[in-house]
C-alpha cells in the first residue's frame, strides 16, 4: 500500500473491511495509513479498536503506540510499545525501533 496516499489506501482497506467484516489486518491498516499521513487522531479510534480486538496482536500494538508518540502521549506509547516488543516474533523489528525512537523523542522533550 502507497502510504503517500493515504485516502486512497483507506478506500481500499474499508472496501477489503466491507467484504470481510472484522478483518484485524484491514482494520489496522486504515489506522497505519492515516497515521502515516499524519493524521494520528483519524488513526487513533482505527487502532483502538484493533487493540481491543486482538490486544496481543503486536502489529496493532506497535502501530497503536506510535501514534500515541506522535500524538505526544508518551507513558500511553511506551506501554503499548513495550508489550508489543514482548508479543512480536523475534525477526519483527518494528516494535523495538518504535520504542527506541518514543524514548528518543522523550529525551528531546524534556527540559
């Protein structure tokens, strides 16, 4: 999917949603799409719901905490990020570099 466009990937997404009601992956990919378009509180109820659905899906969670980050709710982030570490498959990378970059960015935040 073509995160630089992200209503387009939500389109098709919603439409794969439609034929396959409930789907955690569709579910969770409208909420990466519009997170990766900067539209992390569009993409916050899409993700919630994707936690609520499966909470030990560490794609979910992983993405999840990630917009909490960008969101700059960062003890919210780190909790869904760090069990989200704990759940992933070890060749799946993308929790842990999302926890390494939320400790990153609260490092630059504090004064």
């Amino acid at each position: 999917m073509d995160a630089g466009d992200a209503p387009g990937t939500c389109r098709l997404y919603e439409a794969a949603l439609k034929a396959r009601p409930g789907e955690q992956e569709f579910i969770i990919g409208i909420g990466w799409a519009l997170c990766r378009a900067g539209k992390q509180n569009e993409a916050l109820p899409w993700l919630e719901r994707a936690v609520a659905k499966d909470p030990n899906n560490s794609s979910g969670l992983s993405d999840y905490g990630w917009g909490l980050t960008e969101l700059g709710r960062f003890d919210e982030a780190q909790k869904a990020l760090e069990k989200a570490v704990q759940l992933a498959p070890a060749a799946y990378n993308l929790p842990a570099n999302n926890l390494k970059r939320l400790r990153q960015l609260r490092k630059k935040a504090q004064p």
